[in-house]
C-alpha cells in the first residue's frame, strides 16, 4: 500500500496553468516530505546516488571503518585470570546487549565453562534477561564439549525461562531438533525435561504442541508419569474439553497409577469451565473418599466456579468450611469471593472480606486491591478508590495497569480528566507502561469534556508507542469531532482508521450520520447509509434512527415514513424511541391524526409508549393552540401509569407562558415541586421568558437565583431571553417619556438571536447588576456565556468592556474567554491585539484553540505579514497539538482552502524541520486538495 500511494504522491499532474507553479512546487514539497517519511532524514539528494552507494551483494564495503566490537573485548577480558573483579569488565558491562552475548557465545575458542560462568554472572544482574535464544548457544556450546551435566541444568532453566508465546514455541523448536540428532554429542530429552516443556506449552494453552511433544515421549520409548498426565488433564481441562481431558483419566489407570487431588482439582476446572456445576461440586465432595486430600486449589477452583454462574452464598459456604479440611483460604480465595460480591453490589460484604484478610494474616494483592477500586469507581466513590490506591504504595504493592485503568477511568466518567491525567503520568513515572484501554479511557474522558485537541495528542503518544489505535479509540475521537462540529476532521479519522486496517463498525456509521443529519447534510448521511450494504454491514436501530430524525428534521417526512416502513422488511424492529422520533416528525408538520395513528400502530406492535411519546403528542397539540386534546392525551398517559416528567412539564409551561397564562405556568411549576420533579435548565428558562413577557422581571430574576441554586448554569438562550426583556423594559421606560407608543410591542417582536446584534454595554451591565442584587452573582461561567455570544457578533468593545469589569471584580478570564477574543480579533482585522492576546496565553502556560491559531495565521498571511504568521506557526507546534489535526485543520482547511499553496508548502517545510510530520494519509489528502489532485 505504501509504495503505491508513493508512486500515486509523486506522479500527480497539475491540470490548472494559473495555479501551475504554486501546485508543483507544493507537490515537490511533498514529494521529498514523502521520501523523508519512508527514508528518514537522509538528504534528498542521497537517494539519487544511492545506487553508487552500495556495494555488490553480500561484499561488505572495505572502507568503512569496522564498529567499536563488544563481544571481542569481553573475549579478552574473560581470558584475564579473576575476570568478575577486573576494572574493564564493570566500565563495558552497561553496554552489553543480549546480541553482544549471543556474539561472544559463538566464538569458538572460548572455553564452555567460561561461558557457563560468565552465564551465570550476567544472571546476578537484574537488568540483564536471559533469553532462551541465549540459553540455547550456551546449551550448543556446552553439547559440543560433552558437558552434559550442566547442558542439563541450561536445558531446564531454557525451559523455564519462557515469557510468552513465541518464546516457548522457539524453545520447542531447539529442543525438538536436538532431539532427533543422532551425532556423537546425541542429548536427548528425558522425563523431566519432557514434562517441564509440557508445563510450560500448558501456560499458554498450546494444545496442538503438547499433544505432539506427548507423542514424542512415547516415540523415543518415555513412559509418561503422574505429572505428564496430569498436565495433559490441565490443559483440557483450562479449555472447557473435559471429555479429552477424561481419556487421559484412563491411561493414569492403564499406567497402574492413581488420580490424585491434582488430578481431581482440574476435573472440577474443566466442569466449571462448562457451567456443569453438578458434575463439579459432585467431584469435590468425593475427593475425600477417593483418598485425595481437597487443597487450596481444588477450593478455589469450586468456589470460582459458584461465584461465576452469580451462586455466591454456595461459594460462601464452602469458603467457611475450608478449615475442617485443614486448608486456609490464601489470596486467591479472598479475591475470587470480593470480586464476586462486588458484582452483584454487595460491596459491603466485599470490603468485610477484605478487612478479614488481614485479619487472618493474608495480605490482599494488586489484583485484589484491583477489584476494589474498580467497585468504588463504580459507585462514584473516587475518593475511597484513591484511598485504597494510596494504601498499596504504603504497603509497596505495585499497581498494575489494570489498576491504573480502573482509576483513570473512574476520572474520567467523573469528568476529571485533569486527574485521571496525574494518574496516567503517575503510572509512567513507575514504569508501567500504558496499554490500548489506557489511552482509550483517557481519550474517550477528554471527548466527553470537549477537550478533543487534549484526546487527538493522545493519540500521537500511543502511536509514538507504537500502540495500534482500536476500534473504540477511532470511534471516540469520531464521536468527539462530531460533537465539537469538526466534521472534516471526523470524516478523515473514519479515512485513518481504514487505511490503518481498522475496520468501521455499526456505531462509527450511526456516530457520522448522526453528525451530517444535524448539520442538515441529509443527502450526505443518505449515501453513507447506502454504503453500508457494499461493506457487509446491516443497519441497526441507532442507523435509523439518525436518519430518520434527519429526515424529520428537514422537513422530509414523507421519506423518514418510506424508510420506518423499510426498517421492518429488513428485519430491523423499530423500538419506542424510532416511533418518538416518527411521531415528533408528524407533529412538527401539524399531522396529529398521524401521529395518533402511529401511536396506535406502535400500541399494536408491543412497542410500550414512553413518557417521551406521550410528551411529543401534548406538544404537537398545544402548538397547534388544542390544549384540550393535550390535557386529554396527559389524561391517557397517567391512565395507563405513566407519570409526567420534566420534559411534560416544560413542554405545558411553554404553552402557557406563550399565552400569557402565568398562573397555569406557576400552578404546573408547584405541581411539578409537590410531585419531587426537578426542573430543568429548559424549564427554567422557559419560565423565566414567561415572566418577562408580563414585565415582571424582578420574578423572572429570582428564578433565575433559583435555577443557579438547583446547580443548572444558565445558558446562551436564557441570558439572550433575559437581555431582550431588559431591552424590552427599557424602551418602555422611553415610552413613557414620550419616545414613542408601540415600543413595547417591537421589543417583544425581537427575535432572540438578534439580541447580540443590538444589544447596548449598559444593558448588559444591567443585567449584571440584576444578578447581582438577586444574590445570583454571575461567575467564570457567566461572563465566559456573555462575551463569546458578544464576540461572535464582532462586539469587541463590549467583550473588553466585560473583561475589565470581571477583572475588578477579581475573576481572570480563562482560556475559553481568550480564546474568543482571539477569534474576534482576527474576525475584525485587529491582528496586533489578537497577537498579544495569544502569546500573553502561551506566557501563562494556557492553551490557545486551533481555531484560533488557524484564523490568526490566515489572517496574517491575507495581510502579507509573512513572518509573523510563520513565528505563529512556530509557538502553534510548541503546543503539542496532534501533528494530523494541525494538517487538516491550517494546512489544508486554512491556508488550501484559500489557495494559499507557496504558504502551505513553506509550513510544511516548517513541521518536517521541527519533526512534526504527519501521516502519509495526511500527505496524500494534501495532495488531493490541489487542483489536478
């Protein structure tokens, strides 16, 4: 794939001759940036004498000067008598690799026993891993020299030494060979080599290998024993096979051997593997008949397989009956029935258990302490998670990564990112290493806080890992661009993760659609629906309903109609919120008799209505001014045992605040108090434009005091309805002077939106004033509402004007505020202001928006302030931002978009300098972009 897109980068043809040398210059650019990606930073013009460069095949270059060689300067000093205690040995031994070893091991004129001592010196060392490549040139070199007893002792410690996989699979393999070597230095395997290379391919569930090594046994005339057996049993038995694993139960008996708690203990493993209970607890009560003493692991294994299947008291019961059996619970024990009763929220009990251990001299481990903190997180209970997190440093017990991603993501779905990030470097700082789930919990914390930049820099770390991202690390950053408005970025993460090897699934289409139905980009989310088909993917009920509410919301309910009934013949059922989505459709279209009709029809289908559906019918009715059908249809969904929630409330205060029917709005506002319903940020809102329509703002306030009480921030839309009342009342008050007659008529006739257009500095002091006084005084959320509304209006004054009085007041403004200023700066032309205001940011260590450095640098460059905008550029990559976003969103949505091609280039050039590069995919869409792409 590279080298294609390669090829692809480099030949592009330019078609425009106005744009012609801007276009090939940047493909030049590019081009080299392309050959850099794949050869490094060597210079371009090393690649086209590159051919001249090398030597003919496997003739090395006589010239160069040989490297500074470890292995020969260990040789001399390992010939030096007292070698361990010599200066040089202690000044080269830092530097020494397993490959340096590997080197030295091969060399023939050095003595085995040499060798095995200096083995064994390097396996004093901590740092220092012996391998089982290591262990076998050492196990060759002792063969050759008819040192079979210590070959003996390698062998085992080779077999032993495996840490994964492929490290066992190797070992397998060179003993295997070694094995049928019929040469004079023949050492073959015996039973407990045979029997240690079982145990070590049984733990990582190699069955096919270990049925050929048991094979082997039996070929070189090996009588297999207890032990043999019984790992084949284990191994089944870890599997689920118990039907396998009970042949091998017969050869022990054809062996003249007996079965013993071992043997017994993976029987109850394997039955409980396969949910079979019965045959399991059937087996532990007759081990003591049998002669077979129960033991700890028999225990555990039974009281596991309890507690899997939600059986936890029985698990319980056997758990205080292990002492008759002369067997004390360990670690294991405690942490199966924790872990257990922490599932089904008897967290009470769990922590009891925990508090025994100690008690009983067993020290809970990190897994047990795990499961804890994984509880508490849970239960929203942080603060005792991070109690039990401190508790295992006191007690210098190692969190593993499990424990710190249980942590982190307690955090993050708290919405404390700025913790959970303490933790994550935390982790580093004691050498546990992140894995995927880390990053993906951190990046998905950082979305749902809108902090997208802080999740896409995550992003770059994990690759810089060379970590893969997942399907759920794409799918959150989609998810979180999309909800940010990004939807260029979103669509090229959906490009990334494909080219990537990670396949879209269900929920990263219904996550794009979703997105380009909301900015009413229905054709689009329509062709990607279609796409699914093609790419062997069935839409489920989240598809269509995006879609769905698109269509709806565009006014296309005819097609939102022909899809609901297409869902069905697809043999995806519509459930109650398809239908509310549906029903909503024909209400806002005044089609009631349809929407009752659908309510029927779902009525027929099983599909129970909600409260959600009953409320969208009351709404479309009182739009359409029938508040007795409304009160009718509220009548129906109490009848059928239903309550209103907030959402009803709200939707029959509106109606009648719109009417002018306070009363009735207050009645429902006290009903919705006696019943315990909260309201809401909309409810109150709603309320608060009510009492403003009847000129009563010093009510409209106080509710205003009370929503900030009930711990709802007010939003754009409450102060915008809040302003056009205070606009509205003061051109009453100029009536009165004469001004004029009908002003309070044109004040109300003011949209909301417009608000920000007109609205004067002392109005909006006005209102500060009036929170002030109703003991709601507005705070950095307040003011951050206020002057992002103003400035994007492009009322800079008055955003300065705001600044200064919250900066009297004591509050500083935060990065959100800067960062609007910034924009609105760059929006009026006043770049030297937006400058300072950046790196007065940067000064304080606050992060300037991408957009803002996208509208300043483009802006710059509009002007012809070149250098500027590039020193711009330069603080922007000192920022840490994801090297592709900053691509995407100033390469090629700023500066191409403008046709700013030499510009795109020279920052380009710039990122590659500074080792900002980003992906190939990013280079080929910058291709793309220009004309001929």
């Amino acid at each position: 794939m590279q080298a294609q897109t390669f090829g692809v980068l480099i030949g592009v043809g330019v078609r425009w001759p106005a744009m012609r040398k801007s276009a090939a210059d940047l493909r030049v650019r590019l081009g080299e940036s392309i050959i850099s990606f794949f050869f490094g930073s060597a210079s371009i013009n090393s690649i086209s004498t590159a051919a001249s460069a090398f030597p003919a095949a496997g003739v090395l270059n006589a010239d160069l000067e040989p490297p500074h060689d470890i292995p020969f300067q260990l040789f001399s000093i390992l010939s030096l008598p007292s070698w361990q205690k010599h200066p040089s040995l202690k000044k080269i031994i830092p530097s020494v690799s397993a490959s340096h070893v590997a080197s030295l091991f091969n060399l023939h004129n050095l003595h085995p026993q040499t060798a095995l001592n200096f083995f064994y010196y390097l396996s004093q060392r901590p740092s220092f891993r012996l391998d089982a490549s290591l262990h076998s040139f050492l196990l060759s070199l002792l063969i050759r020299a008819k040192n079979f007893a210590n070959a003996e002792r390698i062998r085992i410690s080779m077999i032993k030494c495996c840490s994964d996989v492929d490290e066992t699979k190797f070992v397998l393999d060179y003993l295997t060979r070694l094995n049928a070597d019929e040469g004079e230095n023949k050492f073959r395997l015996n039973l407990k080599s045979y029997n240690l290379l079982l145990m070590s391919l049984c733990r990582f569930l190699l069955i096919d290998e270990m049925k050929g090594v048991y094979n082997m046994m039996l070929d070189f005339k090996i009588s297999p024993n207890i032990y043999t057996f019984n790992t084949m049993i284990n191994v089944y038995c870890k599997l689920g096979n118990v039907v396998e694993a009970e042949l091998y139960v017969n050869k022990i008996i054809q062996a003249g051997l007996h079965p013993d708690s071992f043997t017994y203990s993976s029987l109850i493993l394997g039955h409980c593997k396969n949910k079979n209970l019965v045959r399991a607890h059937s087996i532990f009560v007759s081990m003591p008949q049998k002669g077979c003493r129960r033991n700890e692991v028999s225990y555990n294994y039974i009281i596991h397989g309890f507690c899997e299947v939600g059986r936890v008291d029985e698990g319980l019961t056997w758990f205080s009956k292990m002492e008759e059996d002369n067997c004390r619970p360990n670690v294991r024990t405690y942490t199966i029935l924790i872990s257990a009763l922490c599932r089904m929220g008897r967290k009470t009990e769990a922590v009891n258990l925990f508090n025994e251990m100690a008690e009983k001299g067993c020290e809970p481990n990190a897994y047990t302490y795990t499961v804890l903190i994984d509880r508490m997180c849970e239960e929203n209970k942080l603060g005792e998670a991070r109690k039990l997190f401190n508790e295992m440093y006191k007690k210098r017990l190692a969190p593993n990564v499990a424990t710190y991603n249980v942590l982190i993501d307690g955090y993050c779905k708290e919405g404390k990112t700025d913790v959970a990030l303490e933790i994550f470097n935390r982790m580093e700082e004691n050498n546990c290493s992140p894995n995927v789930q880390t990053y993906n919990e951190l990046i998905h914390g950082y979305c749902r806080v809108k902090q997208v930049p802080c999740a896409m820099k995550l992003l770059s770390k994990m690759m810089e890992r060379n970590l893969n991202p997942s399907l759920i690390t794409y799918n959150s950053l989609i998810q979180g661009q999309c909800r940010e408005d990004h939807l260029g970025s979103a669509f090229r993460l959906f490009d990334m993760m494909k080219e990537n090897g990670v396949e879209p699934d269900q929920f990263t289409y219904s996550i794009l659609i979703d997105a380009l139905c909301k900015k009413g980009q229905v054709e689009e989310a329509c062709s990607l629906f279609d796409s699914l088909k093609e790419k062997g993917l069935r839409a489920n009920v989240v598809i269509y309903g995006a879609l769905l509410d698109g269509y709806c919301k565009s006014g296309k309910i005819d097609c939102a109609r022909s899809l609901f009934d297409q869902m069905s013949i697809m043999g995806c059922l519509p459930n109650s919120y398809i239908y509310n989505v549906l029903i909503d459709g024909f209400c806002r279209e005044r089609r009631l008799q349809e929407a009752l009709s659908l309510l029927e029809q779902m009525t027929d289908a099983e599909v129970k209505p909600t409260v959600i559906t009953y409320s969208i019918i009351i709404k479309g009715f009182l739009q359409d001014s029938s508040f007795d059908h409304a009160h009718r249809i509220l009548d129906e969904m109490v009848s059928v045992g239903y309550e209103p929630d907030a959402c009803t409330y709200t939707t029959l205060i509106h109606a009648y605040c719109t009417q002018c029917r306070l009363e009735e709005a207050e009645r429902l506002m006290k009903e919705m108090n006696a019943r315990g319903i909260m309201p809401d940020a909309v409810t109150y809102t709603v309320l608060i434009d009510g009492y403003g329509h009847l000129g009563s703002l010093c009510q409209a306030f106080d509710l205003l005091k009370s929503m900030m009480d009930a711990g709802w921030q007010p939003s754009n839309l409450t102060f915008s309805v809040l302003i056009k009342h205070l606009l509205n009342d003061k051109r009453v008050r100029e009536s009165r002077n004469g001004a004029c007659h009908d002003v309070h008529l044109n004040a109300i006739s003011i949209d909301v939106a417009d608000v920000w257009k007109i609205v004067d500095f002392e109005t909006v002091m006005e209102l500060i004033d009036n929170m002030t006084k109703h003991g709601c005084t507005p705070n950095i959320a307040t003011y951050n509402t206020l002057i992002a509304e103003l400035c994007k209006e492009g009322r800079i004054n008055e955003a300065h004007g705001l600044v200064h009085h919250m900066t009297q007041g004591g509050i500083a403004p935060d990065e959100d505020i800067t960062n609007s200023l910034i924009k609105c700066c760059c929006t009026l032309g006043m770049l030297e202001e937006a400058s300072t205001l950046l790196d007065s940011m940067i000064k304080k260590g606050e992060l300037p928006h991408l957009e803002s450095y996208k509208m300043l640098i483009c802006a710059l460059y509009d002007k012809g302030y070149k250098e500027k905008a590039e020193a711009a550029f330069n603080s922007l990559l000192l920022c840490g931002y994801n090297n592709d976003e900053v691509a995407w969103e100033l390469l090629s949505d700023g500066l191409l978009q403008k046709g700013l091609l030499d510009r795109c280039s020279e920052l380009l050039k710039i990122m590659e300098t500074r080792g900002c590069q980003p992906s190939l995919l990013t280079y080929s869409m910058l291709i793309k972009h220009l004309p001929g792409g």
